[in-house]
C-alpha cells in the first residue's frame, strides 16, 4: 500500500497510518440516524460493470451523510486522487442491499486540516429509504467518554464489487488523550482512542456514546504510545490508539459554505452568545474555537495573553505573545492555531481586525500559592494597532462540588474605555462557567487600538480547570 505523498500530508505521513488504497443548525427532514450505520457510505471511484457482480470500483475510505441535501463529510486525504481532476463517487445503501452508486463531487475542502464535504448527485435522500444522516457535537468529549468508529469495509478491497454486502465495522473504546500536532501548513486537534484503526476507516465518524452525535473524523492510527490507567490497583498500560479530528473543522467548513446540520442537543458551534454589540462594532464573530488541555506536568498555574489579526478570510494571523511561560504558552499557542472566525464585517466588505486572547490556567483546587489577582503592564505601547487586553484579572474559584476538569471559552466586548460591555459563553462546562462568568466581570482591561486611537474591541477568554487528584485543601 503506497501513502500519497501531498503536499498537506507528508509530514502528517510521519506520525500517522492513514489508510489510502490505489492511489497509495438544523437540517429537518429525514430523521438522524438511530443506527448509524444507515448514515455511512464508501467513498469510491467506478472501474467497469458486469450484469453479475455490478460496479467494480476502487475504494478510499468512508464517510457519513450530514443532513437530507445529500451533503456528507469525509477526510480530505481520502480524496488526493482526485485532485488533479476526476470526481469522487459514493455507494449508499444499507450493507444487506440494494446499493447504489452516486456522483460525489467535492463542494468544499481544507486540505490543511484535511476535510472535505461532498454532496451526492442525484440526492439520494430523495430515492433511498434506508439511509439517515448524524448529528455533530462541537463540545468538547471527556477523557474515558465511552466513543465508537462506524465503517463499512469491502470484502475484498483489490476486486470489490457494488453487488457484494460491505463489512461493518465498529471500533468501541474510550477517549484516553488529546492531541495538537503541528505540520506544514496547519495545526490538528486531535481524539485518540483506545482502539486499533483497521485499513479502510479513515473518514468514518467517531461518535460519542453519551450524545449519539459525531464528535470527530477517524484519520488513522496514532503512531506513538499513550499511557494508560487501568486504576488504582491496575497499574498502566501502553497503546497505540486511533486517531480522529474534532469535528469542529467540518462544522467550521460547513458554516462558511451556510450548508445546514443537525446539531447534539447540548451542543452548538454557533456562539451560544448575544453578539449584538459585538456585530454593530464591526468585531469578527467566533466559528470554531476550542480550549486549551491544562499541562498535567505543570504544578502551579498560569495566564497566557496574546494579541492577533483575524484577516478577512477569518484566520488568525499575525500572533503576538505578550506573557506566558512553558508548558501554558505552548498548550495556548496549540490550540489558537486551530480557531476560525467570521471576518469583521465594514462597509458591506471584510476587513482585518486586531483582537486580545487571554488562556488563564488558574490553580483552583489547591492552596494558592500567590494571590488570585494579576495585574499586567500596557502591551504594545508603541504600536499603533492592538487588540484588547486585561490590566488586571482575577483566578475563578474552583466549585467545591465539582469534579470536572474542562475549557470555559468566553467572548468579551471591550469598548474604547476598556469596560466590558457584555459577556457571552462561546462554550461552557456544567459547574465551571458560572465561576468563569463570576471571575472575569472583576477583570479590568486596556482598550484596543486602531490606527493610533482606542476603539471597541473582542477579546477571547478561555479558562482551563484542571480535574481534582484528590480532596479541595483550603
């Protein structure tokens, strides 16, 4: 089996098995899959056809329909093989039959963060009545959350037929780690999983047992061991586990092409927030953003602040630390790497914009060992534009009845006088966003500037608990 060496994906080769062959919000409608296998569909390309065996085809991996349009999600590294021309197609049907065979054409890819969405043609969710589509979670899955990759696999992938029943395959583990890797051209967030990935199952969706919803993409098998704990009296135990982008690189593509899905009941990418203020100040508008893991090296706690440039395609560029020490800055820098935006919009156009980033990693659940207040010097004195960032802040308390280890993400509108104007919760956890909300309204920011004058601004907050190890000490 020969991987294809892309531009995207040879550095990602390095760390990863991906399985190539041969070329090696609300949708409504159709319900969401109950049985997920009835979402699934093979990402093929048609060979020749017999009257007794049907479509002999060459198989990539799979993928999974996403509302009734026909739209569907799969990995880009999949589709390398057509990206010099050719279209994809996909076999839909349920695995006891009939099947058929439908054109695929990419409507959309990031290369980058390999993933792809596809629309079938015809729509076969006008003719098949056996298929269903998955809802997608953007929150963020627990550690030992019970998760399970669904995929269809041909019986015999060098002479696979339409005409033969497909092998199901469900690989159940448990989420054991998280996972930013950095290559070339972009930074992935990354689910591992305690399970081997077999050849064929990149591009299947990984699914939370708790929500019934796709939480990430199977991309292959993650080539370094993680440690895992079998409890108290169990000791440790080494795996090589599966690997799965989070599903809010899909979600985030998805929004930017305005393609309607379903979202998990206690999810939604779209900022859960009020962005009146926000959107009137021409400030860019949240897509996809996700926390920070707290350091488990780390014994005391940290706050990272960072100024950067949303550009007018919503990516952030331009990154400037302003304070922060190893291993917090690093984890930061990770996870800001994946995050899109809106762009600001002006003038009926959009524009570049400067905006404040503040990760704070309070020490919360041990005796502190300085006080819960910080106090910050002017960043960027001198420099004529700026995002807006705290002069003061304050660490939140850790809730005595809680037991959660999670990322608050909140989005601050900061007005020129560096008052904070409203606060909305892009992404909160059970127990920790009250006490997040509660900490940051003592905070106290310095304005940002453009083209040399104070002006309002966003700033994004996230807070990352560390999980209690042992009993609150006070």
């Amino acid at each position: 089996m020969k991987f294809n060496q892309t531009a995207t994906t040879r550095s990602v080769a390095a760390l990863f098995v991906f399985f190539l062959f041969f070329a090696e919000a609300i949708s409504g409608g159709t319900p969401v899959a109950t049985d997920p296998s009835a979402a699934l569909c093979q990402v093929v390309y048609p060979l020749d056809k017999s009257a007794q065996d049907g479509y002999r085809y060459m198989f990539f991996g799979n993928g999974f329909f996403i509302n009734q349009r026909g739209y569907l999600i799969t990995a880009a590294h999949l589709l390398s093989y057509f990206r010099n021309g050719g279209e994809p197609y996909v076999l839909v049907g349920p695995p006891e039959g009939p099947r058929h065979m439908f054109e695929a054409p990419i409507v959309a890819a990031d290369w980058d963060h390999d993933v792809a969405i596809l629309q079938a043609k015809p729509n076969p969710f006008e003719s098949e009545t056996k298929i269903a589509h998955l809802a997608l979670s953007a929150s963020t899955p627990p550690l030992g959350q019970s998760v399970q990759a669904e995929s269809l696999l041909p019986p015999d992938v060098l002479n696979a037929h339409s005409s033969a029943a497909p092998l199901e395959e469900v690989s159940r583990g448990e989420l054991v780690d998280y996972q930013f890797y950095r290559e070339e051209a972009a930074d992935l967030e990354l689910l591992l999983f305690d399970h081997e990935i077999l050849s064929g199952q990149s591009g299947s969706p990984l699914i939370s047992a708790e929500t019934d919803s796709v939480v990430g993409i199977v991309i292959g098998q993650w080539m370094h061991p993680v440690v895992v704990s079998e409890g108290a009296h169990a000791g440790e135990t080494r795996v090589a586990p599966g690997a799965a982008l989070r599903i809010h690189y899909a979600i985030s593509l998805l929004e930017q092409l305005h393609v309607p899905w379903d979202s998990a009941p206690e999810s939604s990418t779209k900022a859960a927030v009020s962005l009146t203020d926000a959107q009137s100040s021409s400030t860019p508008i949240p897509l996809s953003l996700v926390g920070a893991p707290y350091p488990t090296q780390a014994l005391f706690g940290d706050t990272v602040l960072m100024d950067a440039r949303v550009d007018q395609d919503g990516k952030l560029m331009d990154l400037r630390v302003v304070s922060g020490s190893s291993p917090f800055l690093e984890a930061a820098v990770d996870a800001v790497h994946t995050w899109t935006f809106s762009p600001s919009p002006a003038g009926g156009r959009a524009v570049s914009t400067r905006i404040g980033i503040v990760f704070q990693f309070p020490q919360s659940f041990l005796r502190p060992a300085t006080s819960k207040g910080h106090t910050y010097r002017e960043p960027f004195p001198d420099s004529a534009d700026r995002g807006a960032l705290p002069s003061v802040t304050v660490e939140p308390d850790y809730p005595l009845t809680g037991d959660a280890g999670d990322s608050v993400i909140l989005y601050e509108y900061i007005d020129a006088q560096g008052r904070i104007k409203s606060t909305s919760v892009v992404r909160g956890a059970e127990s920790l966003t009250a006490a997040a909300v509660s900490a940051t309204q003592q905070w106290q920011f310095i304005p940002a500037r453009q083209a040399g004058a104070a002006t309002d601004s966003a700033a994004i907050v996230v807070i990352t608990f560390r999980r209690p190890t042992h009993a609150h000490s006070q």
